[in-house]
C-alpha cells in the first residue's frame, strides 16, 4: 500500500499558465495568495504579445517567460520541472482566465492525501457551469472511457484544474505532452497506465472572464477528432515511452 | 532509345550525384541525410549507362512498362526521404521546446539570485 501523507502549503506550486492573459492573469494571481496563504505561485506567460509577464510579476507571482508559444502542455511542464527542481510536493494548476476559483484548491491538495492526481470535475454536482451539443457529446465519452482506463469515477476529463502529488509531478516533468488536448487526456492516460491513483473532487466553475466557447459544429467535429486521437495514441503508446528513472 | 535521350539521362544521374557530394563535401547536409539521395543518384546512374539493368529488372518483376518501374522506384524513395524529414522535423520540435523551458527556468533563476544580491556588491 501506497502512503500519502498531508502536505504544508510552504509545499505548493501554484503553476498558472497564461497566454496574452494581461486582463485576468492579475485576479487570479491575487486571489491565489488571498485563498492559498504560504503557497508558491508560478505564472508561466506562454510566449504572450502582451504584458502577462509585467502584469504578473507586479501581482507578486514568480514568472517565467517562455520566448515563444508552446501551448498549455509546454507551459504546464515547464511548472512541473520548477517544482521538482525546486523540491515542491505539490503542484496545482489553476487557468488564469479567472475559470477556475483558487478557493477549491485547499479540497483538491486535500484529496491528494488519498491520490497522486486530482482532477476538479465541473458536472459533479457543484456550480453551474453548462456545455451543450457535440462538445458535451464528446465530454462524455471521454469521461466514459477514461473512468475506465482510471479505474475510478471520472466525469470531467478536459479539467484543468488538477493538483498533482510528488509522484505525478516526476512524472509529468518529463512527460506531460504537449500536443494540442494532450494536457488533459493524454496527461490523464499517462498517469493512469503508470500506476498512479487519480481521484476527482466537485468544484464549481466560473464562466470564462472573456471568449465565448464555440459552438460551431465543424469545430465541434475537428476538436472530437483530435481528442479522439490523442486519447487513442495514449493507449497504443510502447510503456516504456514513460519510463521515469527511479530516484 | 535516341542518343540525346542516352546522353541526357547520363547527364541528369551525374549532376544528382555532383550535387549531393557537392552538398557533403561543405557539410551543407548530414551523410544521414544525404544516403537516400545518394542511392537514388546511383541507381539514375547505372540504369542510363546501361539500361538493359533496367528491362532485365523489370522482366524479373514482372512490370511490364520498365518506364513504371522507374517511376515506382523514384516514388517510394521521394516517399522514405519526406517520412525521414518528418520524423527528424518532430524530434528537433521536441528539441527546441525543451530548450524554451530551460530558457524560461533559467531566466527565472537568474531574476531570482539577482534580487538575492545585496544591492552594493562592490564593497
């Protein structure tokens, strides 16, 4: 049996990851030390053409610059290599549109005392946050699948907001994809096939400070595609593609 | 076969293979990169000189038109040399986005030791 023991806060990273963000990016950052006392907090400003970094650094965040874009995956890696550089135990990602509330962050590290991999599931039961048409179609066959391959209830499996234990960190400093969708449902098969425990906590979501999700069925299409794919090239992969070095 | 047609293939093959060695010799590209075409070159080259290779090959086959077996061979070799670009095209992607990590982590480094430096750092 695996042993997970409670964390102090001094021991978790915060990683936001934020492309041209500068109009949320400093919100967030604030209400992250107002909710999550002692924590760290790492902006990783994804290659922006605005000021995300100034923005963020002003707001007191820690903040690394990523000379070009590299999508969410790229930034989310460079978080997990901060951290196991830097010896965190754990890290939380939190998106800086404001979607995710940095009040649910305590009740996902606290989960983590049973798990190596959180997931904050927005249609468990809490808030109100509604996604229709093929998108949700797609939402829920990937949760369908993945509770599988997981071996545990997953209803949410395009969430950002997760919280990652030691373990999943050391992994994910190698490994976390960086394909477009890889960051959430290629994260979530590697995790699983590697033997690490994923459990899923309800929080409720905010709609998006700016950008409307799109509801245009071609997109629709492209993005079941993709996440189908993905989700297929994880299964398929040779094991040994995640091997971490044990040390 | 007229001997301007002999002449010409003759011609095209040598100039593949001139430029390829060419390209090798002021390392403008990796021997790893440049076999698929220097094979290529080669096989222009012994099929013009003496092209009896060729209807003796495509007999053995069974390709009736020797013209398609030329086509068929040119085809898969174009098709190996694009996968190989490809394949390499990922690695060195991989390649620089670990490098824009470490830039960003060091960058950050560097931000954070130099504000550990006490301001007058010449006494």
């Amino acid at each position: 049996m695996i042993e997970f023991v409670p964390v102090p806060s001094s021991r978790i990273l915060v990683v936001v990851p934020a492309f041209n963000e500068s109009g949320s990016v400093a919100d967030v950052v604030r209400e992250v030390i107002a909710k999550v006392p002692g924590a760290s907090i790492l902006v990783v400003d994804d290659g922006s053409h605005d000021s995300t970094t100034e923005v963020a650094r002003t707001a007191g965040a820690l903040v690394a610059t990523l000379p070009f874009n590299l999508g969410v995956g790229g930034a989310m890696r460079t978080g997990f290599r901060y951290a196991l550089e830097n010896g965190f135990d754990v890290v939380v990602q939190v998106d800086a549109d404001g979607q995710h509330d940095p009040a649910s962050v305590p009740a996902l590290v606290a989960e983590l005392d049973h798990a190596d991999l959180v997931l904050g599931a927005r249609f468990a039961g809490k808030g109100e946050y509604v996604v229709r048409g093929p998108r949700h179609w797609a939402m829920l066959v990937f949760a369908r699948v993945l509770t599988g391959i997981a071996k545990t209830r997953l209803s949410d499996t395009t969430s950002g907001f997760r919280a990652s234990g030691a373990r999943t960190i050391r992994l994910f400093a190698e490994f976390y994809p960086a394909e477009y969708l890889g960051d959430t449902i290629e994260a979530l098969v590697i995790a699983a096939r590697s033997g690490l425990v994923i459990r899923q906590v309800p929080v409720a979501m905010r709609p998006r400070a700016a950008g409307v999700p799109s509801h245009n069925p071609f997109r629709a299409a492209a993005y079941l595609g993709r996440a189908s794919l993905a989700l297929i090239f994880a299964l398929v992969r040779p094991r040994s593609t995640y091997r971490v070095d044990p040390s | 076969m007229t001997v301007a047609s002999y002449i010409l293939g003759i011609v095209a093959s040598v100039l593949v293979l001139v430029v390829v060695v060419e390209l090798l010799r002021r390392r403008r590209l990796r021997e790893r990169h440049a076999i698929w075409w220097f094979i290529a070159g080669l096989l222009a080259l012994v099929v013009s000189v003496f092209p009896s290779t060729l209807l003796w090959l495509s007999g053995l086959l069974g390709v009736e038109v020797p013209t398609n077996l030329v086509f068929f061979v040119s085809i898969a070799i174009l098709f190996l040399v694009c996968l190989q670009a490809s394949a390499e095209l990922t690695e060195l992607e991989s390649k620089t986005r670990r490098l824009a990590e470490q830039t960003a982590l060091l960058e950050l480094r560097i931000e954070q030791l130099e504000g550990e430096r006490p301001p007058n750092h010449d006494s």
